[in-house]
C-alpha cells in the first residue's frame, strides 16, 4: 500500500488523483491522433517523393547508384513509419538505417572530390552507426 500524498516530504501534484485520469487518457488520446496524422502527412510525402524520383529516372532514361540508394532512404522512411504506426519492434533502429544510406549515398555522389580523410571519416560514421544499430536490436530483444 503506498503512503497518502505528502506524507514522505512529497506534494500532492506528484500523486495524480483518479478524477486526473480522464483528462491523462484524453491527452494521451489527442497526442496519438496527431501522430497517427502526421505519419499518415509522412507517409504521403515520402510517396510523393518517390515517385517524383521514379519520373525523373524515367525521363532521363538514366540510373545511378544514387538514384538506387535514394529509393532506399525512401523505403526505409515508409518502413519506419510502418514500425510507429503499428508500434511493434524497435523504432530507434530505423532512423539509425536511413543516416547509414544517407552517409553511403552521400559518399558516393562525392566521393571523387572530397579529401581522403572525409572519406575515412564518413566510413568511421557508419561503422559507429551499425554498431549501434546492434546494440539496439540486441537490447529490444532481451
């Protein structure tokens, strides 16, 4: 049984009373709503966003590995959305995937004019990136 409000030294505004309750699940409610809205914006954006690129690819009648590893960060952004929307695994492995693409697809559209050390350094970022990465899956599965 846990001691009332205020008697250990604490205020009764950290002790959430039952007529709290309705207006928690109210707020929780709201703020649920406008995630699922703004990953709904997201989703349509990202959508968008491919597509422009498929046309473009399209008119140019030209495909670079750019272009590939663009559609990838595509991919990755629809599936994280996929992820929060469902709320099921890891959602903090996704962002850390798409900065993985985006340091390799930044690497490969200038990788012949950037100085050898950026190059080193950008492999140094997603070598910490996917170590991360582990980590996080590892401990979402323990």
């Amino acid at each position: 049984m846990s001691p009332p409000p205020g008697s250990d030294g604490e205020s009764a505004e950290h002790h959430p009373s039952a007529q709290d309750r309705p207006r928690r699940i109210m707020a929780m409610r709201g703020f649920t709503f406008v995630e699922r809205a703004l990953l709904v914006v997201i989703a349509g954006l990202t959508m968008a966003a491919a597509g422009m690129e498929l046309w473009r690819v399209y008119l140019a009648r030209d495909i670079s590995l750019a272009d590939i590893l663009l559609m990838f960060l595509y991919l990755e952004v629809i599936g994280m959305i996929a992820v929060f929307y469902e709320r099921r695994g890891s959602p903090f492995v996704y962002p850390i995937f798409i900065a993985i693409t985006a340091l390799a697809r930044l690497i490969v559209l200038q990788g012949k004019d950037m100085a050898p050390e950026n190059i080193v350094f950008e492999a140094g970022a997603i070598l910490l990136l996917s170590i991360a990465a582990v980590v996080v899956v590892r401990a979402g599965k323990s």
